[in-house]
C-alpha cells in the first residue's frame, strides 16, 4: 500500500491546518480525497447568494484538487452537503459547474441535507474523490 500524502490549499487551508488541525486532501498511490470545500474566500467569507457561494465551493476544490496533483478531470465521486433543503437553485447551480468542470464525464454524486455545517453562514459543502490515470 502507498504512504499516504496530505496537502494544504495556500490560503484558507493553512489556516484550517494550523487552527484546526486537519489537511485538505489526501493522495495514496492515483486517489485523491479532499476535504470538504465551502463556498468561503481565504477570509472565510461566504458570499450572500447561494449560486455563488456553490461557484465558490467549486473553485475551491479546482484548488485544492490541484494541491495534490489532480483536477476536475479526475473526478470520480461527489458528495455535496446542504443547509436549507433543495430549493431548484441548488440543482441547477450544481449541475451548471458539473458540466463547466466536467464537460466530458458524470459523476457519480450523494446529496445530503444537513442542518449545519462547519461556519454559521455557510450553506454547502462540497468533497470529491479523483483517480488519476
């Protein structure tokens, strides 16, 4: 089995890393897991719309993907967490950034509806897993 390797997102990670003690992703062998992504900036700010704090959670994997040597290409497997139930915003700001950041394949994807998540204001967290060829 390959050593496991974790990485820190520049910026918001490094704080995560320092205050509360956890990695953004993890890489064994051509997997890579990340952490789940919020919608912040590297200030914790959430933006107030809904649909951009869902564009932000997705930068912030493209991200942190890239701290481990992977990308949305890569991505196999979604699991997306939510605060406020599925009003059809939700669905259409997911599936606008699956077919931006993966316009050549699907995911396999679970949502959840969760009454909170990691900051007061937040409203979705996204994690993903990639293989790398």
């Amino acid at each position: 089995m390959s050593t496991p390797e974790f990485f820190v997102t520049s910026g918001y990670g490094d704080y995560m890393r320092e205050h509360l003690h956890y990695s953004q992703a993890v890489k064994i062998g051509n997997r890579v897991e990340t952490s789940g992504q919020g919608g912040w900036d590297d200030e914790f700010k959430i933006p107030a719309a809904l649909a951009d704090e869902i564009a932000q959670a997705f930068h912030n994997l493209e991200r942190t993907l890239a701290t481990a040597g992977a990308s949305w290409e890569h991505v196999i497997h979604v699991n997306s967490y939510h605060v406020g139930g599925f009003p059809p915003e939700v669905n259409e700001a997911m599936v606008k950034h699956y077919r931006q950041y993966m316009p050549h394949h699907a995911p396999i994807w679970t949502q959840v509806g969760v009454e909170a998540l990691g900051l007061p204001t937040m409203r979705v967290e996204i994690r993903v897993t990639a293989i790398i060829p």
